[in-house]
C-alpha cells in the first residue's frame, strides 16, 4: 500500500492511496488541476482511479468532487447521512448510481483491499474515518473528530499507520480573533482534536505493527508544525514512550507529502 496526503488543512483535503492496482482517493477537496499537479510530483497519475471515499459532506472535503466524477469513473462511498446533506450541486451533478452509500463498521470487501468505515465526532452529519487493510497492513485515517470513545479503540488499534488530526495548539486558539462561539465549536467534543488530544490518542492505538504517524489538518492560525511536533514529542516523553520509533510526518495545505510504503 502506497499513501501520498495530497492536501490537508480547513482550505481543502485529499489523501491518494494505491493498493496493487486500486487507485483510491479520500476526499476530495482541491482542484483537478491540484491533485494531478501534487501526484506528477511523485509520477504518480489518477489514471484509473476506482474509487473515492468521502469522510463528511463539509466544502473542504468534497467541493471538487464534481470534477473529478466528470474526468472519471469513479464510486463514491460515503454515509447516509453524508450523501443527505452534500451540496445540492453535487448531488445534481453526479449521477445518484455512482454514490454507494456505507453502514459504520461494516466491512467493504473489494478484489486486492477492504475497508472498514467507523464514526467520528464533527459537528456534521454521520461523519466517517476509514482503515484500509491490505492482507494483514492497514492505515487508518481519522480526522475531524472532537474525541475518540476508548470502547471503539478495537476498530483502529496497532494499524502501521495512521494519518489523525492535530488540529490546534489550545492557547493559540483561545488567544486567536476567532469568534467565541467558533472556539468552543472548534474545542467541543464533536469539534477538531487539539496537539495534546492527538498525541494522548495515538499513544492508545500505536502498537507493535505501528510505524507512521501523519499530522493532518494543522490549522494555519492556531497551529505551527513546531506546536505540534513538541506536543508529540513531550505527551510521548511524559509516557516514556520513544518517539523515535516512528516515522512522524506533518501533511501540509499546499504541498503533498512524501509516498508513505506500508508492508
């Protein structure tokens, strides 16, 4: 398995992942233009891409999805409540057969992978995280969520990777412009995880298997890399857990990360 985070942050999301022949997408939330730019950089093409896999209905996540329906055959899966509360344009747009609607926790089985949606906490509707297994590896991705519940750690635990949300540092939230009512949204339990939320988090689900761990939707006013990576680096200490026994990389809004090979 081959995972390249394309894009992520509040301005546009995308995560492309190959799994022998499968070309897959989570999100799609930047331009053609973009997400074919980004992949060139590592000769990588969409040619062939299957399928997409869309977390939850907000813009940053599915406002270029039209486009790509139109320059490929693609399936879109997602929740119900997702598919209920996409734009309208979107839905108006796509032909209704293409959306394959998806239950929480129930295996999605394909020829060469398998998937396995589970909830998250957003204030949207139905939100969805996805791990993806090939044979006995997995990635899981997890973002936009308040909060993870320890009686559904099982669903995403010891995967050999992770792409998880670190979204604020707290101090630079409260003392960011921000309305007050956007704070609390944004440190609710159904809001975004905090530097220290991700790190605690994390250290639940690593395990043995576990070697990547990729820092998505860094928010460009309250969060700095540095923030975030010392958050990591001290929850981990603080635990007497080794940090550096991963590979810990932080996906960026304007340019894609390095290809993450899981074996």
């Amino acid at each position: 398995m081959e995972v390249i985070v394309l894009a992520s942050g509040s301005k546009g999301n995308a995560t492309y992942i190959e799994i022998g022949n499968e070309k897959i997408l989570v999100d799609c939330g930047i331009t053609y233009k973009q997400l074919t730019g980004r992949l060139a950089e590592h000769n990588k093409t969409l040619d062939g891409l299957s399928k997409v896999f869309i977390t939850h209905e907000h813009s940053d996540h599915v406002k270029e999805l039209v486009m790509l329906a139109k320059k490929h055959d693609v399936s879109i899966y997602l929740s119900e409540g997702t598919l209920k509360n996409l734009n309208k344009t979107i839905k108006y747009n796509i032909e209704s057969p293409r959306f394959q609607v998806i239950l929480p926790e129930d295996m999605l089985e394909f020829e060469e992978f398998k998937v396995l949606p589970f909830m998250v906490y957003h204030d949207a509707f139905e939100p969805f995280g996805y791990r993806f297994f090939e044979g006995e590896s997995s990635l899981v991705y997890i973002t936009d969520t308040g909060y993870f519940p320890m009686r559904k750690y099982h669903l995403i635990s010891n995967a050999e990777a992770y792409v998880i949300e670190s979204n604020h540092e707290v101090e630079m939230l409260l003392e960011s412009n921000r309305p007050w009512l956007l704070k609390r949204r944004i440190l609710d339990d159904q809001g975004h995880l905090s530097n220290e939320d991700s790190a605690n988090l994390i250290l639940n689900l690593a395990g043995d298997r576990t070697k990547y761990i990729v820092l998505a939707h860094l928010s460009e006013e309250c969060n700095i890399e540095t923030k975030a990576l010392d958050a990591y680096n001290k929850t981990f200490l603080d635990q007497g857990v080794d940090i550096f026994a991963y590979k810990v990389i932080v996906a960026r809004q304007n340019e894609p990360t390095e290809p993450i090979i899981i074996e």
